[in-house]
C-alpha cells in the first residue's frame, strides 16, 4: 500500500515540462559561454599590453595601442628605428638590451619612455661596474644618450592643442612684444574671449605696460622640450581672482615651435664662469691664435637657470657681454665639478646690475657630456628619481 501511495506521488515531467527544462538549459549554457568568452578577451588584452606604447604605419605613436603590439618583427623594428634616424649599430645595441632585460621586444624600447629609461639606466650602470676602459663606458653612455634624443625628438605630442582656448590655468607662457622683449608668466583664468594672464615685471621692477591692440606672441613649453605659439594681441589691462592681469585675445591658429636639438631642465644650481681671451702668440715661424682662460682672477659667481647639453642660461650680477667666449665651472652633483668652455650668444638685462647669459657650448669632454645628459634625463646617475 506504502509503496503504490509513493509511486503515485511521484512526479513525472509533462511534455511541457521538458521543454521548459530544455530552454532553461540553454540559457544556462549560453550565459557559461559569455562569462568563458570574456575572460579569455580580457587575458589577451592583458598579455598584449594594450595601453603601451605602439609602432603604428606611419611610425611611433602613445596611448592605448589598437593599430599594433609593441611586439613586432626584427623586420618591423629596424624599418622603423631607420625611419627616425638610428643607425645599424644603435639598432643592435636595443636588441641587445631587449634581450639582456629581458624587454619582450625592442619596439618596446621605442615606444615606451618608461622602459626605455628603466632599462637604460642598467645597461650604464652595468658598464661602470664592468672591466672596460674609461673611454669605452663614456662611448657606451653616449650612444645611449644620442639614441634617446632621436626618440624623443620623433614622438609623438599625445595632446594636440587646436586653440588658446584650451590653455589650462596656472599654466606658464612667454609673451614676445614686438620689440623682442620676453616675458614669462602664468595664467590666471581662461575666458570665451581672451586670456587673463599675471602681469610681467620688468627688469626695472615696473609692470609691463603695452597699448591696447598691440601684437604680441605667445608660446607654450611642453612636455618634451617640445612647443607652441601663436600671434594675439593685447584686449586690455583687469582684475582676476584678485590679480592684475593683463587680456590676451584667443587665437585658433596654433603653429608647433620649431624643437631644441638638445632637452634643457631646469638646474637652479651655483656656478663660477670666466672670461676666456683669444691671444696671438709666435710658434717659431708661424703665429697662431690661442684661447687662454683668464683663471689667475677670482672666478665670477653666477645661478644656473637651465641646462642642456648644447647650452645653459646663468644669472649674474657681475656678468660678461654678448660675443664673449667663456668658461663655465658647474656642480652638477655634489662633488662632481663640470667644466665646460662656450661663447655668450645672447645677453637679457632682468634687473639693475643683473642680466641672463645664453651660453652655447663649444667644447666639453665626453665624461662631461655623458653627466650633463644622465641629469637631464634622470638616467644613470644614484640620485635619479627612478631610485625611488
């Protein structure tokens, strides 16, 4: 009786029933098959490196890479690296640090400034630490160097500026007035019609004061060592946010400055400079011309602004003048003296008795070369922000 009572209890699917188990079940399945697809979409966009820096048709590029992996050919890689300038021996010194660190690729090295200083940085001081000769590691940290500079001087600006309207605030601009004069300051606030900018002093300690609708030139450092400029005028003289502000009027054309063979940074550092006099002197029967230093008087003191390693700007109460060629003693470290000799290709006048000298390099030994470089670019040197 028990056991016909369980078999009537027994529940036995209808047709409909079935069904309705068999579409339950292929929902599940479907929704398996998503969730299986997903994460094998995401693993190879991890595995691809997908926000690096990529090698596009038309050359190097940043940001998230969609035309190409960074991982491309030996093929791919030297095509490229010949388009921005590198020579065969450049090439292979990449291959060699791509393989060595264990890079992936030395289209990475390329396209990516991160690994590129982080790898170069222990390929310098792998050879310091090694059995070469001193003119073999400055050779060495000189090919770096130059191979750096080609890659920064081809890549490509991430943000395109179309327009001053884009300026962001505090950002710091040069105006050119018409005479030549150059005056830097900061932006105040970014207007529909014009831009409010700190008004400049100038070197008597006066404010810059210019007639309304006058032209002017504006130019935009950027990241890089690379730039802009363009052609405004000056809308007038207002208030702020509290600050004397002088207006600039927008412009839509925007043009790219032309870029400095070398980087500069900022130094901020003490100097001693002297003069440097040409003398003519007697050799038997020939006379020639000599560049002697005059370093029996007592150095001159002056503030190192910026530095690169074709040149560097110095402020000085007790300066030198415009033509004259001279001798710079900076610290570029600390106990680590660079010497360097040059000619003062511009002199600016920024205050009573003081004035900035424009210094183009004209000789320097490879050591010092190679030490002014590895400071620009953070690479090489203990101190290096890559340390931290």
């Amino acid at each position: 009786m028990i056991t016909q009572l369980l078999l009537q209890s027994t529940f036995i699917p209808t047709a409909s029933a079935r069904t309705t188990y068999i579409t339950i079940g292929i929902i599940v399945l479907s929704i398996l098959a998503l969730i299986i697809g997903n994460l094998v979409s995401n693993s190879r966009k991890g595995s691809s490196g997908g926000t690096g820096g990529y090698i596009t048709k038309g050359g190097i590029g940043t940001g998230n890479a969609k035309a190409a992996s960074p991982r491309v050919s030996k093929g791919k890689f030297r095509k490229y690296a010949k388009q921005i300038g590198l020579t065969s021996s450049q090439m292979k010194i990449l291959e060699d640090i791509a393989e060595k660190y264990k890079v992936g690729s030395p289209g990475v090295l390329l396209t990516s400034s991160k690994v590129f200083n982080i790898n170069m940085k222990k390929a310098i001081q792998d050879y310091d630490s090694g059995a070469y000769s001193s003119e073999v590691k400055e050779n060495y940290k000189m090919l770096l160097f130059n191979i750096k500079q080609k890659i920064d001087k081809n890549s490509v600006v991430d943000k395109k500026i179309a327009t001053s309207r884009q300026l962001a605030v505090g950002k710091q601009i040069t105006i050119t007035t018409p005479s030549g004069e150059k005056f830097s300051t900061h932006i105040v606030t970014n207007l529909k019609d014009y831009i409010c900018a700190n008004i400049p002093v100038r070197p008597d300690g006066g404010m810059l004061r210019l007639n309304k609708w006058e032209p002017v030139k504006v130019s935009v450092l950027e990241k890089g060592d690379k730039g802009f400029f363009y052609d405004s005028k000056v809308a007038g003289y207002s208030t702020a946010k509290g600050t004397s502000c002088i207006m600039l009027q927008h412009s839509n054309s925007i043009q790219a400055s032309k870029q400095r063979n070398f980087p500069r940074k900022e130094l901020g550092k003490s100097c001693y400079f002297f003069r440097i006099n040409v003398v003519t002197l007697s050799e038997g029967k020939d006379v020639v011309r000599k560049a002697v230093v005059d370093d029996k008087a007592k150095g001159r003191l002056g503030s190192v602004i910026e530095i690169s390693a074709g040149g560097c700007s110095i402020k000085a109460q007790n300066s030198l003048n415009k033509g004259e060629l001279i001798r710079v003693d900076i610290d570029i470290e600390r106990r680590k003296t660079v010497s360097v000799l040059g000619k003062i290709v511009n002199l600016r006048r920024v205050g009573p008795g003081t004035a900035t000298m424009h210094i183009q390099f004209t000789k320097m030994s490879k050591q010092n070369m190679n030490s002014i470089n590895a400071y620009i670019y953070g690479i090489g040197e203990r101190t290096s922000i890559l340390d931290y």
